[in-house]
C-alpha cells in the first residue's frame, strides 16, 4: 500500500509541468482577449454610465441657481442656504443667521449679493427662514423643490451644494456626491436646551464648516433636508463622513409658523415614556412620569400606560418616541393611541406642551463661531444694515423673530376670510334660533346678543325652558358665571367672541391679535360616525390668535379656502377650552354663516345646534 502511494505521488509530480504550463497558456490567452477587447473598446463608456453622469450634471445645473451663499451685511460669508419658493423666502441654519443680526445679505450663482431679512426662527430645530430681495420689484427667483423625505433610504444617492469654508467667492456653490448613511438619526441638544436634531438624515456627503444652512438633494434635485451638524468637534473642523440634515418633513411642519415670523418653540407631551422588556420580543413603551396638569394627563393617560402609536407611528424604542415628538411645534394637537393594564387601546386627541424660552449664547460645535454680540446685549448690528431696504421689513416685538411678516400673514387670512361677507356694518342686536341636541334631550333654543347701556354685551340662550346669560366684560365676575351653561366650557362667551371677530376684527382684541401659523384640526364627523383613526379627521388650517379682557381664543382657517372651522375658546386656564366647530355654511343677507355649531370640551361633545334662522341687526 505504501508503495502504490509513491507510486501515485510520482506520477502526480510529473503531471505537474504540463498544468502549469496549460494554466499559464490559458492565462495569457485570457490576457490577449482583454486586451483585445480593450482595444475595440479604447474610448467607449457603458452607456448607462453616461447617462447617469449626464443626469446628474442636468440637476446640478438645475438646482445650483436656488443655492445662497450666506453673508454678513457686507459680503462676508458664515454659511449657506436653499431657496425655497419665487419670492425668495430660504431655508437655513438658526446657528447661521444668529450671528448676522436681522438684515444681512446673500449671494446666489448668477454672482449677485442680495439683500436679505430674517422672517422666522426655530431655534432648538436650528433652522431658520429668511427672504432674499429681488433686484428688481416683480423679479422671481429660482427655487428648490420641496420632497417627502420619509421616503428617504440608506442606500440613496444624496448631494450637498453650499459654500464650505468661504470658497465661493462668485457665489457658485460647492458640490459633494455621496450616500444616505442613517436615516432616523436623533442627537441631542447643545447649548441651553436648543439645537436639538431629532429624526434627522446622517450623510457621509462631505458637509464642511460653511455648509451649514446649505440643502441636502436626492438623486433627482429635490430638497430632502437641510444641512446641520457634522461630527467636527471631535476629529477638528474637517469632514469626517459623518453629516445630519434637518429632515425637510419636519421643517414643513414649522414652516406656517416661520412664514409668520414667530420664533417657535418645539413640544413636549407634558409625560416621560420609557422602553420596558427591553429583551422582550416586542418592546413596550411605558409612562413612567406624567404632569398633573399636562394635556396627556386630562385626557386620560396615567402611570404606567403603555403608549402604542404617536401621531400616526407605532412606538417600539425611547429613541423613536424622541424623535416623532420632537417635529412638532408646541401646541399642536396630534393622535395618540394608549392602553391601560389589560385593557383595551384607546386614541385619544394631545395638545402638546412647550417649555423654552432661551437664547443661543454660544455656536453650536461644527458651525462657523460667533462673533462678540453688541455692546449691552440685543441684536447683533453689522455696518451699513440701516441702509439695507430689508431693514424696512423688520419688526421686533416679544416672542417673535420678525413680527412685520406676522403683520402680513394676519392681513392676507383676513382678507382672505372677509371675502364670505362683511360683517362690520352689523354690530348691532343679534338673534339666532333652531333645535338643539344635548347628550340626554332635544330641544329649541335661541340665542341673543343685546347691548346694553351701560356698553357692555349681555349674551343668553334659552332652550327647554332653561335660561343662561352672561356679560363677559363685566367686572368681578364670578368664574362660575363666564363658563355657562354648565358642562359646555363657556359657550357663551366663546359665542361673544366669535361676534366681535366677525363685526370688529383686529379692532375687537385689544390684548392681541396675531397670526398663529399653521395647526391641524380635527371636525368631528356630522353624522357622528368614528373614524378608523383621528388622524383621519385631520385638516390642515392657519390659525389666528386673540386676546379680549381674560379671553384667549384660537380660531381655526382652512388653508384649502381660508374658511372658518371652528376654534378653541380658553375662558378658565385651569380647565378645557370651549371648543367650537362650525359647519353647514348658508347665505344669509349675502353672507356666509355656519347653520351647524357643535360644542365641545375636554372628552365629551356637550350640543350640536342647528340654527333655522339668524336676525343681524345694524349699530
């Protein structure tokens, strides 16, 4: 046996010359062949190859023009921006345009310096609005397109355009290529609570020191995020692969309240959720700390709940809870779907919190670094801004980054809402009548509005033999008096309110009167049908704010025809707003009133009026 082994093993080495040798024949006829077919092809590029490159010089082409280097008053750049629509207003970072002042400038590819002004400001999101100056009155500018960034993937194609370290100094932009890293990214504040990035986009498009503010596009030239925080602080002021952009989502959801100047503020649920059985197969999201006067809490979620969808997604982890709450603006009311210990799930409506009232006083790490503010605090101011024609379209005033553009977009929705009727010339006497469904009986009612003489407006409804009035401006009055009828959250005086909106105006609130942004509502269904999902009630309205006597009120305009839906009515701060909602518009002497209201507050619906007849009367 040994011997036929070495026997083999002697034949084997002796084969091996001649495979070698066929190996290497074979090797350099495969060679030959390459370098034949090279040659055939010497020049040629797979057309696919050309025409993805050519794609993407079209949308560089494209996009570069609604790319803004953003300058100091004076030319001298801090960071970039996209512009956003034909009117110039653009996108950027809070943490760019903080150390401009109000009035700065900037310059777009045609070469041209722009003056430009600060309209809106979210600071903890770290984005901020401003408007570029056309040239010429009438000039239109380029803009970006808008995308749906929760379609973004890992994996997509992304591109940066802006002006990294100062280089453009004819305003055309830098370009990076590169993939979409993450998606759903949450990092933490700095500073004092603000520049908070919650499901934001990672990129390992290269973004430099100058980038920020500038806009992050997919493959096809729409705009999918803006350009934020890079990993610079620890690996110095380099690009390091590592880029977050604001999603553009969330920014659609502030950017009403931008456009009206206000310098925002983002929500809180009032509630700290944490995950539970962590090493379970499905993970639980458990409230394990509530405030007793947050909105949750009034609606029903307590201790120990688990939460199981918020604003329409499902919860499995402390990091997504922190990221679908943190874009959206305070005060929004979103769905929320819970489940007590063994019980059913139950959707409930939350109106969110709000807690900061601070200001950036240092950069944010990786963006370009502040100079020393003014002297005695206040806005920065750079030579030559009261020059600027852009300083004629500033305003400040407390609790707003430019209350001028609040001026503009109060006078726009009005004008807009005037176009169902006016009503100025009837603020006399009032009268309305019709059935009334409360939740144990049907009934008439009638509803009047008298003045008196002693120039304060007595409003009283009767119906089933019961009577109910009140003089909202009447002093000392008891709280127990402003809330009547007992049960519906002051429909009386949410009632008052609605009149002197529609007869006197801005006029008719002298403790404010200002433009609110954009807010969901949710008309509840006529035919008293549930939804599948509050959500699906949703409609999307501008909002108007007011303040008359102790009154705060915030009326409801659909953005689709800027009618009046409804509004929320605070008479106690300690309670549940009058919420009312306004259907079944009719002409009446020409003008358009709601012959629906239903009346709600807290959980429940209190009446639904239907109104057969109005009498207005002239002054």
């Amino acid at each position: 046996m040994l011997v036929n082994r070495e026997v083999d093993a002697m034949k084997s080495i002796a084969c091996r010359p001649r495979i070698l040798f066929a190996a290497f024949v074979l090797t350099l006829g495969a060679a030959a062949l390459l370098v034949s077919g090279a040659n055939r092809a010497a020049g040629e590029v797979d057309k696919a190859v050309l025409e993805a490159e050519a794609k993407r010089v079209a949308v560089i082409a494209k996009v570069k023009p609604t790319v803004a280097a953003v300058c100091f008053y004076g030319g001298e750049a801090c960071g970039s921006g996209v512009v956003i629509d034909e009117e110039g207003y653009a996108l950027t970072n809070f943490h760019v345009v903080q150390p401009t002042g109000p009035v700065l400038q900037c310059g777009l590819a045609d070469g041209k310096l722009y003056d430009a002004v600060v309209v809106g400001l979210d600071k903890v999101g770290d984005v901020a609005l401003i408007k570029l100056l056309p040239k010429k009155a009438g000039d239109k500018f380029a803009f970006a397109k808008l995308a749906d960034s929760d379609g973004v993937k890992v994996g997509d194609w992304s591109m940066a355009m802006g002006n990294p370290f100062g280089l453009s100094l004819d305003f055309t932009p830098t370009v990076t290529y590169g993939l979409v890293s993450g998606v759903n990214r949450y990092q933490p504040p700095e500073g004092k609570g603000t520049l908070e990035y919650t499901d934001c986009i990672q990129t390992d498009t290269s973004i430099n020191p100058g980038n920020s503010g500038g806009p992050l596009f997919d493959a096809n030239g729409d705009l999918i995020g803006i350009n934020g925080r890079g990993s610079f602080e620890k690996r110095g002021r380099v690009n390091s692969g590592v880029g977050y952009a604001i999603s553009i989502n969330q920014i659609k959801n502030f950017l009403g309240h931008l456009r009206a100047g206000i310098d925002t503020d983002h929500a809180t649920l009032g509630a700290a959720i944490e995950t539970a059985n962590e090493d379970g197969e499905l993970a639980k999201m458990v409230v394990r700390s509530i405030l007793e006067d947050s909105d949750a809490a009034k609606r029903g979620l307590a201790l120990g709940d688990e939460v199981v969808r918020f604003a329409g997604r499902q919860l499995s982890s402390t990091n997504q809870y922190k990221n679908i709450l943190g874009i959206f603006p305070k005060e929004w009311r979103l769905p929320l779907t819970y489940r007590h210990a063994n019980a059913e799930k139950k959707e409930i409506l939350v109106r969110l919190m709000g807690n900061i009232d601070t200001v950036v006083e240092k950069p944010m790490a990786g963006g370009p670094p502040m100079p020393p503010g003014p002297p005695g605090g206040g806005r920065p101011q750079h030579e030559g801004q009261d020059k600027s024609p852009a300083k004629k379209l500033f305003e400040e005033k407390k609790g707003f980054a430019n209350y001028y553009f609040n001026k503009q977009c109060q006078d726009k929705l009005t004008a807009a809402f005037k176009q169902t009727g006016d009503f100025t010339p009837l603020a006399g006497n009032w009268k309305a009548a019709g059935t009334i469904e409360l939740t144990d009986r049907k009934g008439e009612f009638q509803l009047t509005f008298v003045d008196g003489s002693d120039g304060m407006t007595e409003v009283k409804i009767s119906r089933n033999g019961i009577d109910d009035a009140v003089k909202p401006l009447k002093a000392d009055q008891p709280l127990g008096e402003l809330v009547q009828p007992q049960g519906s959250g002051g429909l009386l005086a949410a009632l008052y309110q609605y009149r002197r909106l529609l007869t006197a105006g801005k006029g008719g609130f002298e403790g404010g009167f200002d433009h609110g942004g954009h807010e969901p509502f949710y008309p509840p269904r006529t035919d008293g049908t549930q939804p599948e999902s509050l959500k699906d009630l949703r409609v999307d309205c501008e909002v108007l704010r007011t303040k008359h006597a102790s009154f705060e009120t915030k009326w409801y305009f659909s953005l689709a025809d800027h009618r009046l839906l409804g509004c929320e009515a605070v008479i106690n701060k300690e309670d549940d707003p009058c919420e009312l909602y306004f259907g079944d518009y009719k002409p009446v002497d020409g003008r358009q009133l709601p012959h629906r209201i239903e009346v709600r507050t807290g959980n429940k619906k209190y009446a639904v009026m239907t109104v057969k007849s109005y009498q207005l009367d002239k002054k």
